[in-house]
C-alpha cells in the first residue's frame, strides 16, 4: 500500500484527479512562470490509471502550472494506493494547505463515507474533531439546486450551515442561498427561519390529528387574504404556530374545560407565505346550537369582524416588516455593547457629557409625557444592561419597597451604572429612541423623517448595513396612497392657517 517510486513523466500521460475535494484550483500564472524559471522543485504524488495513465492524488496546482509553463515531463512518486487512501490523502492535503471551501470539505467527507469510511474514523485520518466532520456532512448534503443559487455570493461557513438546516424545505433553502453574501442575508434569514418554523408546526399539527384520528381539512382564505368562519358554523378556538400544537390543546383544556373532540369541524389555516398572517392556524368550529339567533346583530358582527379582519390582513406585511428591522437594529447595538472598547471617533470626556446629556434628555421626556419608565428599563434590559447587582445585606423586602421611592433618572442611572461612558452613552441613547418607535411609524412620512430616517443615519454611521427592504421602507414603500380629495383638503387647510397666523401674530405668542 505504502511502496513506491520516483520516475519521470510524460505530462500528457497525467490525469487530474476527478475525487480532488478542490474543484477550482484558482489562477496559477504566478507559480507557472517560477516553473518555467526554475523547474519543478517538488515531485508530483500519482497512482498508476491504467493503460499508461497515471493520476494526481497530490499535486494537482503544480500539474496545471506545469502544463502552462510548456514542459513535457514532470517529476512524480508513483504509489500505490486504493481509493479510500487516495481521498483521504487529498483531503487532508487540501484542509491544511489550501483555502479549501467548506462546501468542497464536505463533498470529501461525503466521498469517504460513500466508501464505507465511518464518521469516526474520517476524523481520526484528517485531524479533525467528529462534530466538525459532521457539520461539513450536513453542508455536503445541500441539493446542488441551492448550491447554484449562491453563484458568486461566496458564502461563508455558518451561513452553509444556516442553509443546511433548511434541508426539509428545498424551497426555502434555494431562496436563502441566492442571498448569501449580500447585505440581505439576515433580513431573508429570519424570514426563511421563521417560514420553516410555520411549515414544521403546520406537519407536527397534522401528525398529531392523524395519531388522534381526527378529520380535519385544509380551508382557503377568500379574495382579500384572510379567512371566514364557514356559513352555519362558530368559532370555537384557534390555535396558531408558536407552541406546539399539542400543548395549545392541553392548555385550553385545562384553563376553558375546552376538547378538541367537541368541534364539529376541523380547519387547517396554512398561510404559506413570506410573513404571517394574523387569522392563520388551526380553527376548531361548533355548530351553531340555536336559530333564534338575531338576524340584524349577526349581520353587524359580521360586517365588524370582516372591517378588522380586512385591517389586520392588511396590516400584517407592514407589523412583520417592523419586527424583523427592529430585531436586526437591536442585535447590532447589542454586538457593539459587547465589544470591550467601542469604535470612537471623539474622547472619553466628550462621550461622558454625552452620557450626561442624553440621561438628563431621557428623564424629563418620560416624566413630560408620563411615560412609563419601564419602557426604556426594558429596552436596556432586552441589550443585557441590567447593571450591576447590589451585594449589600439588607433586607430583600425593604430594598423593594425601597426602589419605589427613587425618581424615574435614578431608576435609569441604576440600570446602566456598570458601564463606562461611551457603552453608556450608546445604550441610552439608543434605548430612549427605540422604545418611541412603533410599526406604524413606517407608514408615518412624519415619522420617517423624523425619527427612523435620523435612527437609521446614526446606525450606519456606527457600521449597520441597511437592508434593501429596509431601505424601501425609508424610502416610503408602506406609506399609504393619498387621496385627491385629502390633497385638496390639506392644501386649503394650509393656506387657512398661514392666514390665520399672520392675522393674529399677537395671540399666537400669546398661547406660546
């Protein structure tokens, strides 16, 4: 197995080697033209291919450089090995000297096993550990579907592994590939992530009807998008994607003495789409036990149910839009208060009266406008800055009833006192901005000028990638379209206060 020995060969007798993990071998005009200057300096590694071939197992660089440089023979061992040796040989060769891809890595361990090599023994020959030789596995398992979906996107390890875990929704996993090493990865990655999630508690929901034998059906939403309670039915429950199907049920049993055996019909709401739909899940209906019903007030119900349901649908882009930005902007203030010292462009003294400024700002907007302090307390509780915890004995009781008695500025400068100026700084700030915007704010051309447009330009400034949605939203993508005659209303709305203000000049500072 291990023999061998050294001869020279014709180089059109050299084959490269078709199981090289390394499929792109890059440019070799650099190392073709030292060839060329001083001759192969190190032999070629070939096993014999029949016929008077020989192929590459190591090498495989060096034989392309060879053959651009225009010499006809190259140095090479000749082993002979099996093609378990060989692949292992290459795999090994490429991890530690080559910018081998986590996609090619995988395709070798994946080549191993389909020769009978075990997991454990794959690690053992290549030096590495079994969880990374399984994480490589999971990667090599992604459909080449989704593989040329990535094309140029270069995606790295953990965004493999993010695609890799999609590997029950082939569908989802081609359309997080195309996004791989661009600005919307993690925009379409919590979209994806959460559609899976919808889809897997959807197939664990039915399991669990199956195992119970209960029918149920699939019912479609109407023309508008949102569903209808079928004709001679009540709603009973409705059961949406989160916590599993199963304790939902168990959950309404033990707090509403409800059972899922009572319904008399069983509806599966799947609304399989990018964002969530505020009506979707599964609904249970009771017949309706009575024909005394009123006609009129059953009509009224009907017509405010559709009015909020219309609403709600229509509304539901635009909230999931506002969750996904809102997530984003808070993880990455929250990798930035994790970092030991922030990036700054001004001195310690300049963020400390920055610290001081934005704490005093924070205190008297909340108590202007009675604002509950536990909004901003939550939003730097929700970034990790609970502040230091007070060691002190006393008694636990009287520092409750103690905590009551301070100021809504007190409270705050308890809550982020452990950290230094500019980590304080940058929380305050940003928890006092944050916890003032809300979804309907992107529908607010006010409110994209004046507080998301602003929020937006500092978080850039700070290193935040604004995402193409996110951006469309800036732009103005979910303000509503206005209509004619509300353009003609404001316009003489306008013109009737200009009028008024310089008329009265003297009342108006007045009431100033």
């Amino acid at each position: 197995m291990n023999t061998q020995t050294l001869q020279d060969i014709d180089i059109e007798s050299i084959d490269p080697n078709p199981a090289n993990p390394r499929q792109d071998i890059g440019d070799v005009s650099e190392l073709a033209a030292s060839i060329a200057e001083q001759g192969v300096q190190q032999n070629l590694v070939v096993v014999p291919g029949g016929e008077g071939r020989y192929t590459v197992v190591i090498g495989h660089r060096r034989l392309a450089a060879a053959r651009q440089a225009g010499l006809t023979t190259l140095p090479c061992a000749v082993r002979e090995w099996d093609e378990t040796t060989q692949r292992e040989v290459m795999l090994v060769e490429n991890t530690q000297r080559s910018d081998l891809t986590a996609l090619e890595e995988g395709d070798g361990y994946q080549g191993l096993l389909d020769l009978g090599v075990s997991i454990e023994q794959a690690a053992q020959r290549t030096g590495r550990s079994q969880s990374t030789v399984k994480r490589r596995l999971s990667i090599a398992a992604i459909p080449q579907a989704a593989r040329n979906k990535a094309g140029a996107g270069q995606p790295t390890i953990e965004q493999w592994q993010a695609i890799a875990e999609l590997a029950d929704q082939s569908d989802l996993q081609e359309q997080l590939a195309a996004k791989a090493g661009t600005k919307d990865w993690d925009y379409k990655l919590k979209q994806t992530t959460e559609r899976a999630a919808r889809r897997r508690w959807y197939a664990a929901a039915r399991a669990f009807l199956d195992q119970q034998q209960l029918a149920y059906e699939t019912e479609q939403p109407n023309d508008s998008g949102y569903y209808r309670t079928p004709e001679g039915y009540r709603d009973l429950a409705t059961f949406t994607p989160g916590t599993p199907f199963e304790q939902q049920a168990q959950a309404w049993r033990e707090t509403q003495g409800g059972d899922i055996r009572q319904a008399a019909r069983i509806a599966i709401r799947e609304h399989d789409a990018s964002t969530s739909t505020w009506s979707e899940g599964i609904a249970l209906y009771a017949k309706r036990n009575t024909e005394q019903e009123n006609a009129e007030q059953a009509e009224r119900d009907a017509y405010w149910k559709r009015q909020r349901e219309q609403r709600e649908a229509e509304e539901a882009p635009l909230k999931a839009h506002a969750e996904t930005s809102r997530t984003l902007r808070r993880e990455f203030i929250t990798r930035l208060l994790e970092l030991k010292n922030l990036p700054r462009k001004t001195d310690k003294g300049v963020m400390t009266l920055a610290s001081q400024a934005i704490h005093g700002y924070i205190a008297r907007r909340i108590n202007t406008w009675s604002r509950d302090p536990g909004e901003v307390l939550q939003a730097l509780h929700s970034l990790g800055l609970d502040g230091q915890q007070d060691t002190s004995e006393n008694n636990d009781k009287e520092e409750e009833d103690e905590e009551y008695e301070f100021s809504t500025a007190e409270l705050i400068a308890r809550a982020v006192e452990s950290l230094d100026p500019a980590h304080r700084a940058l929380a305050l700030a940003y928890a006092s901005i944050e916890t003032s915007i809300s979804w309907q704010d992107w529908r607010q051309a006010y409110s994209l000028e004046q507080a998301l447009a602003p929020l937006y330009a500092a978080l850039e400034a700070l290193g935040y990638q604004t995402s193409q949605p996110e951006q469309d939203g800036l732009d103005g993508a979910y303000l509503p379209e206005p209509e004619p005659d509300d353009e003609q209303d404001e316009e003489e709305e306008n013109k009737e206060n200009e009028t008024g203000a310089e008329e009265k000049p003297e009342e108006s500072e007045t009431s100033e």
